[in-house]
C-alpha cells in the first residue's frame, strides 16, 4: 500500500505494492492446479482490489488478475473494491451473515476473533499446496493459525523502528549509519539535535487520541515487557519495563528539555515536524518514511529507520493483514482462492512482489516491509529484487533489516484502542505535568484496563 492507517483513528497500517510471494508461480503447483480445475470452472470472488483513485495500483492489479487467469483458464476472478478495503460500519455485519467475499481482506488484530466465531473457513486441509507456506515466518503464519488448523494467509506484516532525521543526525555530529541501540542513546542523541537551535526536537512522542497509548505498547514491547497477561484477562504494563518507559520520557521531556514544549500530539502533528526538518527521531514502522515523502513535504533521503532501542532479542509491535475464506466457500473455491494468493501475495517478483513494474510505474522500491519469509530463501530473493529496483535509498533502512532476525512480531492487545485510550493519559500526563507521579499513573490505567479486559472476557 501507498497509505498509512491506523483502525477507527490510530493510524498504522502498510499497504505495500500488489502482489505475491512465493517459490514458484501457478505452473510449479501441479497438485493446487490439477485439484482446482478437475471439477471444471469456478469463480471467486475477492476483497480489496485498490480503488479507481488509486489508478497504478489498480491497473497493476487487474494485469495480475489477468495474467492469473492466463495461467488458470479455470478460475475468474471478480475483484470487489473499497476504500478503505474494511469499512468497519459494515465489516462485522458481513461477517455476521456471510456475505463477505469468497476471499476476503482481514487486519491481523481481527483474525482471532473471525476464528473464534466462525467467521471463517478453515482451510487446513488445502493450505499444503501453497508451497510457500513452508517457508512463511513462524509469527507471520501463526497469526492465521489456532492449535493446528490454519484460516489464512498473510499478504502483508511490519513491526515498529526509530525512524531518524538522518540530515539532522549529520548536522548535529552524530553518525547517521549508526544510529542508537539503546534508550541511553536516543537520549544523548536527542539532547544534540534539540541543542541545534530553536524548534528542534530530538525525540517527539504522542499522548493523545489513543496514539499514545499505542506508541507506550511500542516501547514496553521493546524493552521485553506485556500489556497484558498471558491468558489476555489482566493488565501486565504495571511493571518495571512500564514504569521505564514513563520514567525515559520524563527524564527527556524535563531534564534535557529534548521533546519541545507543545505536547499533546498526535498522528499528524509528528508527520509534519519531520517532514519540515525539525523532529530527530520519533517511533514508527517503515511506512512512515514514505508518508513523510508523499504528503508532508519530506525527502526520501533525508530519514533512516532502525529497530526500536533495546529490542533485540525482545519483541517489537506488529501488524498488518491478509486474506481469510468465507465459511460458505466450497473447496473448489478454496483451492482457487489459494491458487490467487499464492500467485499475487507469496511469489518473488509478482504480484505485490513485482518491484520491476511498480518501478516503471513511479512508485517507491525499497521499503523493507512486509518481511513474510525471514532469511529464507524467498525472503532474499525479495530483498534482492528490492535493491535491484530500488527508487529510495535502501541503505538507509539497513540497520532496521539486520536486526531482524533477533526480534519476534508482537500483536496489539485484546481491546487494543480501549488500552490504548487509558495509557494516553499516563502518556499525556508525564508529558505535561513536571510532578507526574508514575506509580500512581501505572496503577490508576491498571485498574481501568483490568475493568476492561474483564468485561472482554
């Protein structure tokens, strides 16, 4: 995708290219093909084709379907389009009764609760003819998976970075292909780019509209801690990695005087300071970089993105989405509909993978994102194709890339936007109040979050 978006008001979601990752194309799936088309024609539907207003990555779409198609004279396509692909007025109630598409688009935080209700085909007995499945992540895949049967594939996956002002890391003395590891760090960095002038901020933070929240769970992830328990029914962010986190962004607010004084922020406002020049760094998935490019008057050479501080070997925030089936879906049409996904979501070099046309079309190559497949072969294989066709510079995402082999995909919480909406306050609150007392802040959305979790369950 070209967009950021964040459910009901938190934006961040990537929507990279169209497209497919796989070790093979539809020709090298002899067992899918020959069981798909056996019985004769069949027709599936499928969910977020890009819209009209979106004409490059509509038409590269519709080449796809047709050269699927092409390679499976059997199956047609309909695509259904919508913008956004989930409208979330209506989702549940075509979830409710079983008018969603026979393939049909999902954000990762849904999955689950699809599953549970079911919502969704399970497709376990046809999801090996998907080759490429072997090679998938393990906490890629597992976002489809509950025990051993599997409801989906997954078309696209980020997790969150230090995205970086590498013009201003130069300008204030710091080394731009070394950019910190540790919160320490961020803090000696954040003091130099602040000492820069009048309206620089080293680090900017969010702490309102639910975005604040959202980047606390960024930052207790990183440093190893949980929003909430194992079994999902009690708060866990009232704990020394919670308490950090709250304690790092006072001691820079306050102390170094590195965050500037307008508070309160949220989405946008952190968008258009590094997009003037004036932010250092601020948390966010690699998107950010070409959100900042596309529509806040930045320069793709200008930012870097490196892993969340302190990380490695821990976990960093995750989403992203794919594809479920309908309950109702025969298995012909289950066949088919993986056929398609394989092809235009799983394969090096096509469908969302083809970096060569979206090249030639004018769209950005490079971002590191989505990372399906690890350092298996097919996931070198794309990131070689993405250097190949590079339009940014892909260098400056490297530290990002290299460590991710040591980080494990975390998801969003049950009640995500609930938790989020109680943290703002602790996040606002040490943000604009010299005095904040942080157990008590800890304590006080533990309390509320436990209320809400409580209802959940």
């Amino acid at each position: 995708m070209t967009t950021t978006r964040r459910g009901l008001g938190l934006l961040l979601a990537v929507g990279l290219g169209l497209g497919a990752v796989s070790c093979g194309s539809g020709d090298d799936t002899p067992d899918a093909q020959s069981s798909a088309g056996a019985d004769g024609p069949v027709t599936i539907t499928v969910g977020c084709q890009p819209p009209k207003s979106n004409p490059k990555e509509r038409a590269a779409w519709d080449a796809d379907v047709a050269e699927f198609q092409k390679l499976h004279p059997n199956i047609t396509v309909q695509s259904k389009d919508a913008f956004p692909c989930i409208n979330p007025d209506t989702f549940q109630a075509k979830l409710a009764g079983g008018t969603q598409e026979d393939v049909f688009y999902v954000y990762y935080t849904d999955v689950q609760k699809i599953i549970k209700a079911r919502q969704a085909a399970d497709i376990s007995e046809h999801v090996g003819t998907v080759k490429a499945t072997a090679d998938l992540r393990d906490d890629v895949l597992g976002v489809f998976e509950d025990g051993d049967k599997t409801y989906g594939l997954p078309r696209n996956n980020y997790n969150m970075g230090l995205v970086y002002n590498r013009k201003l890391f130069t300008q204030a003395g710091l080394d731009p292909d070394a950019p910190p590891k540790t919160w320490s760090e961020v803090q000696a960095a954040a003091k130099k780019i602040a000492g820069l002038g009048a309206g620089y901020v080293g680090f900017g933070e969010y702490s309102a509209g639910n975005t604040g929240g959202w980047h606390f769970a960024a930052s207790l992830y990183a440093r190893g801690g949980s929003m909430v328990s194992d079994d999902g029914k009690t708060a866990a962010f009232n704990s020394a990695e919670g308490k950090a986190v709250l304690e790092n962004l006072k001691q820079m607010r306050w102390n170094d005087n590195s965050m500037g004084s307008k508070q309160l922020l949220q989405w946008e406002d952190l968008m258009r300071m590094m997009g003037s020049g004036k932010l250092g760094m601020m948390i966010g998935a690699p998107d950010v970089v070409q959100s900042v490019n596309n529509d806040f008057q930045g320069k793709f050479e200008d930012y870097g993105v490196t892993a969340v501080p302190e990380s490695e070997g821990k976990a960093s925030l995750s989403g992203g989405d794919g594809y479920m089936f309908n309950p109702k879906a025969t298995p012909e049409k289950i066949k088919a509909g993986l056929l398609w996904l394989e092809f235009h979501e799983l394969t090096p070099g096509k469908g969302q993978f083809n970096y060569q046309r979206s090249k030639e079309q004018g769209r950005p190559v490079g971002l590191p994102i989505p990372d399906l497949y690890g350092d298996s072969a097919p996931g070198k294989e794309i990131v070689a194709l993405r250097k190949q066709y590079a339009t940014v510079p892909v260098d400056h995402f490297a530290p990002y890339v290299a460590a991710q082999s040591s980080i494990t995909n975390k998801l969003e919480p049950p009640k995500a936007q609930e938790l989020y909406a109680v943290l703002d306050v602790a996040m606002s609150a040490v943000l604009t109040r010299q005095d904040a007392d942080i157990d008590k802040l800890l304590a006080d959305a533990e309390s509320k979050a436990n209320k809400i979790l409580a209802k959940n369950t």
